[in-house]
C-alpha cells in the first residue's frame, strides 16, 4: 500500500473500496480492512444517528425561521463519521461548511453549530482547543488554508517522528464541486510540492448543487491526484467500515512523512444542498431512491443486530438519547445570546490596539446604559 497510486476495488463496476454492503454484510478487501471491534462499530452507529438528529432538527427550526440557513448533511454520515473516527486528537480537520457529524465527533456541542446559520456568531466554538477550525462557506478556500496548516506542522517537526505521539495531520473537507475550483487545484500542487502531510477528503455527493458529477469530471475524481504525484482512493461513502478504514491509511502516510492522499467518498446528498434549494427540480425520484436503499445507517444497523452486538433495548436508549438531544437542540437554539458589538472591538487582534480597545469601551458603556 505505500507506493500505491490509485486504490480500488479488484471488480471494475465498483470502483471503490467497500467492507460492508448495502445488505449490511461484511465483505473483504486486498488491501485495506476495519481494525476496530462491534463495540467500536456500535459507538460509530450512535455518532451517526446522533448527528443525523441534529441535522433534522436544525432543518426544521430553519423551516420555522429560527435559522436563516442549514446545508443538510443526510446521507453522507458514514463519510463524516468514519474519517473523523479516525482522526487523533493532535490531528487537525478543516472542514467546509456541511461537515456537521466531524464536529460532533470533535466533540463541539451542537449548539454552536447553529450560532453562525442564527447569526449570533461567526464561530461558537475554539477552533484551537478542538482543533475543528471555521466552516468555509467560499468554496474550495479552505483546502489552501489546510495546505497552509499541515505545512506548518511540517515545519513545527510534527511528522516522520520515531514517537508516533509526536506526529500529527490535517484533514480538510469539501465537495465534488469545489474541485473545480482553483484554489483546490492550488492546494494540490502545494501539498504535493512540499510534501505536505494532508489529506484531501472530497465527499462526491454526486451534485454540485444542481450540477451532476458527470459534467464536471470526465475522469474519477480520486484518480486526478496521480497528475500531481500523490495517492488517490476512491472509498464507499456511506460505508463507515471502509471510510475509517482508508482515512487511518491515509492519515499515518501523512504523519509518517509520506505526504498528501487524495480520498474520494462516493457518497449521495439525500437531501437539499441547502434549504434554499429544490432538489425536485434537477435529479429524479428514482435516483434518490436508489441511493436511500445504500442508507449508511441502515446498513451499519443491520449488520450489528445480525452479529448481536446490538439489539433492540440498545436501540431503544439510542432513541431516548436522540429525543433528548433534539429537545436541548430546540430550546438551546432559540435561547442562544445576541451578539453585542463592543465583544468584536476584542477579537481583530491578538494584542488590542489601546485607541481600538477604548472606542470597545465606549461601545460597551453605551450598551449597559
């Protein structure tokens, strides 16, 4: 697997790496395999239904007006929870702005999730602490940003260490139509130049907003990463097993010193792009319903209560935990603060200006008048 260039599976009509069918059965591989247990699968299953809760109720307080926008993530949980799953906690994850389940995996409590869609922050969360940086909403920019992190790794002599604790990575997040843009065909020839130890996910939910895969790539898009000199796969995205499975792969070839890796989740946007958007109006029924049968929850379900390492008691606590979360999400959205002017007078600059740190002062004494 280390001097690979395109990884895929042996039969050509599939294309990708797969571990566990849409039947929920378990399948093998040549070259890549799951080394984690049921009970880790199990706690997947839960990262997975859990974030698909919150992104239907932040759908529905969008619907009701609390938020001004929401870009769904259903159907690509398996692509978001099974790389984050496979991040350490030194390693950083750029996401760009749909990447809902990695944050909940990051452990950034939902509700700041919704702060910038209610446009009460910019950020609710510490990108440092957590080290899941700002969603993106200019498409393509954060692969660069990433690019840029990863290389400071590098220089910061966190990769190729003896001591694997002493390595870290960078993970960056975006879509099949952002690899039209050029600032990710910019990060690539940056990342490939200076060996940057970075992967670049692209979750290929098949539209571009209301553009098919097929108009934008006349090519896979993983096996593009050979015309900048570093390893492309193309994985299952709503397989957990085979995404966490690729993404360790990828991540250690990183921190090793081994450079970038292009993975390519083949995955589907079951919802809208975002709630402004009418997906009627561009993809058929039939397509959508031939991707819902590949639902990667439904999938990972079937295969833990066919193996027992689930049951219907489990589910049923699963359940009761989801509500709960919703019911927080709920009340916690519309409860969240107003911003307040004189806060942003203290977060231009690392040291603040004493003439910007007194008009903050003159804002603030206005506001408590």
């Amino acid at each position: 697997m280390k001097d690979v260039e395109d990884v895929a599976t042996a039969d050509p009509a599939l294309d990708f790496v797969q571990l566990l069918t849409p039947d929920g059965v378990r399948v093998q591989h040549d070259d890549f395999d799951y080394a984690g247990t049921d009970a880790d699968l199990a706690a997947a299953l839960r990262d997975m239904v859990l974030s698909r809760r919150i992104d239907t109720e932040a759908t529905a307080l969008q619907r009701k007006g609390e938020l001004g926008l929401w870009p769904p993530l259903l159907g690509q949980e398996a692509a978001q929870v099974g790389s984050a799953r496979a991040l350490k906690p030194s390693d950083e994850a750029v996401p760009s702005y749909r990447e809902h389940a990695v944050a909940w995996c990051r452990g950034i409590d939902p509700l700041e999730l919704l702060a910038p869609f209610r446009g009460t922050d910019m950020i609710g969360w510490d990108s440092v602490a957590t080290r899941f940086h700002l969603y993106s909403f200019v498409i393509g920019s954060q692969t660069l940003h990433a690019t840029g992190i990863a290389m400071a790794q590098q220089l910061d002599g966190r990769v190729g260490n003896e001591d694997p604790e002493q390595n870290a990575a960078t993970i960056v997040y975006f879509g099949d139509g952002a690899t039209s843009q050029g600032d990710v065909n910019e990060a690539f020839v940056f990342a490939a130049s200076f060996n940057a130890p970075i992967v670049f996910f692209c979750q290929n939910n098949q539209w571009a907003i209301s553009e098919p895969i097929a108009l934008q790539s006349r090519i896979p898009l993983y096996r593009r990463a050979r015309g900048y000199g570093f390893p492309g796969v193309r994985v299952d995205g709503n397989d957990v097993l085979a995404v966490q499975a690729v993404t360790t792969w990828a991540l250690e070839r990183a921190r090793n010193g081994e450079g970038p890796t292009l993975i390519e989740a083949h995955t589907y946007r079951m919802g809208a792009h975002t709630t402004s958007d009418d997906p009627t109006k561009y993809r058929s029924r039939a397509e959508t319903e031939a991707w819902r049968a590949k639902d990667p929850i439904s999938r990972l379900r079937t295969y833990l209560m066919n193996a027992g390492a689930i049951d219907q008691v489990w589910l049923g606590a699963l359940e009761v935990e989801s509500v709960a979360l919703a019911v927080r999400i709920r009340e916690g959205c519309i409860s969240l603060p107003e911003p307040r002017l004189s806060d942003w007078f203290d977060r231009a600059y690392a040291q603040t200006p004493a003439a910007i740190r007194r008009q903050g002062d003159v804002q603030r004494a206005r506001e408590e008048a």
